[in-house]
C-alpha cells in the first residue's frame, strides 16, 4: 500500500474512536497527509503553497483586510521547503506548530468570510465545509482527493452538520498528525520525535504505546463523557 494511502486509511479508522462529525474525521485524514510534504517529490506543492500565500497577501493587502492568513500560508510552506524528510515536521514540535497554524488559517478564513460577505448564520457550516474541501485540494494526493471530496459531500448531507468548537479542530488535526508519527516509527528508519533539539530516533515500542494510550483516552472518554473525548474536554472547560 502506498504512504498516502496507509496513512489516510489508518487516520480514518483512528477518527472513529473520536469524532461522528465527518468534518472533523476529514481535518483527521488532513492531518494524516501533511507531514509528508516535506518530501523531495512534494517540492512543487510547497512552492505552490507558498506562491499562494503571497498572492492571498496581495490581494488582501490591496483591500485592507487583515492578511494573517497570507502569513500563516507562506510560514507553513517556508517550513515544509526547509525541513528534511522525517525531521522537524515529524517531530513533537511541528505537530504543534502544524496544528496550530492550520487551526488559525481555518478560524481566520472563517471569519474573514463572514465579515466581507455577511453570511446569515444558518449557513455558516458550508463555509466551514468549503475550507476544508480546499485544505484537503492542497494537502490530500490527487488520488485520494476524488474520493475524500465525494465521502465528505455525502456524509454531510446524510449526518447533517454539527457545530465544531476550536478544541474539535484542533484535537482532530493532532489526531491526524499522531497518526502519521505512529505509522512512520513502526519503520526501520524511524523519526526524531524531538528534532532539532535531539536526533535520536524512536521506533515500534513508541509507536505501540501510543496506540494504547489512544485507546485507552478513547475508551476512558466514553465511559466519562458518554460520546467521545472532545465531549469530555468541552465538558472539562465548562466546569
């Protein structure tokens, strides 16, 4: 199976632990794929990414309206262009910067829409469909993406859309992240989950022990918060 493909499928089946949102189990599969673009054959992308973000600035710019998302486009592809493969985008300090800034692109694209158009908000979910059918455009394989926009259009429309809080987001591109740190440790060369401050690898042990601890938080998530473990974290923070 290629990575891509064992990647994505391992981060569905991992998203069902979680989430019945399907937006929130396709920001999983986005996850699952971004660490790999700092791959050699993924270069084009990233300067496409990167290429992209300065034209949003431009144009931002030229109608003075806030341009943080130009700059969270350019930064995001600036770190896949200068990252080795299996070096800082696979370790524990670029999850956290991927997540967060892919966090920040959707929240501010959210609202930036809404401000210029002035969308009713009854019909705020579609918007929140379309970035993520985009961030899925750049992030998935081009085999992959067919697929994940048909899956993605029909779940919505048979499960209906639910609102998704900043935790959701966020905790489901780490999932998706995680997911692709498990996979690529089960392999004999490895990652070095704390690049760049040590380059000593880690392998299946740690990857197996993630996977319990996933199961365990899954499972313990459900006994205390009935559904899943956003909903225990939500609930969590309401206290």
């Amino acid at each position: 199976m290629s990575s891509y493909k064992g990647h994505t499928l391992f981060a569905f089946i991992l998203s069902l632990l979680f989430f019945t949102n399907p937006l929130l189990i396709a920001l999983t599969i986005i996850g699952a794929n971004m660490p790999d673009f700092d791959h050699k054959y993924n270069k084009n992308r990233v300067y496409q990414i990167i290429i992209l973000g300065l034209i949003i600035f431009i144009a931002l710019y030229i109608l003075k309206l806030p341009y943080y998302i130009a700059l969270i486009i350019v930064f995001i592809g600036i770190i896949f262009l200068f990252s080795n493969h299996r070096g800082f985008t696979h370790s524990i300090f670029g999850l956290i910067t991927l997540a967060t800034s892919v966090t920040l692109i959707i929240i501010l694209t959210y609202q930036l829409a809404i401000q210029i158009t002035s969308i009713p908000f009854e019909i705020n979910h579609y918007l929140l469909l379309i970035i993520i059918i985009i961030l899925g455009f750049i992030f998935l394989n081009k085999r992959i993406f067919p697929i994940f926009l048909f899956l993605i259009l029909i779940s919505s429309l048979i499960c209906g859309f639910k609102e998704i809080s900043l935790f959701e987001i966020l905790g489901s591109l780490y999932l998706g992240l995680i997911s692709h740190i498990i996979l690529d440790a089960f392999t004999p060369a490895g990652i070095k989950l704390l690049e760049p401050l040590s380059s000593k690898k880690i392998h299946k042990k740690f990857s197996i022990l993630l996977i319990l601890i996933i199961i365990a938080i899954a499972t313990y998530s459900y006994v205390i918060g009935g559904n899943n473990v956003i909903n225990y974290i939500n609930m969590f923070f309401i206290k």
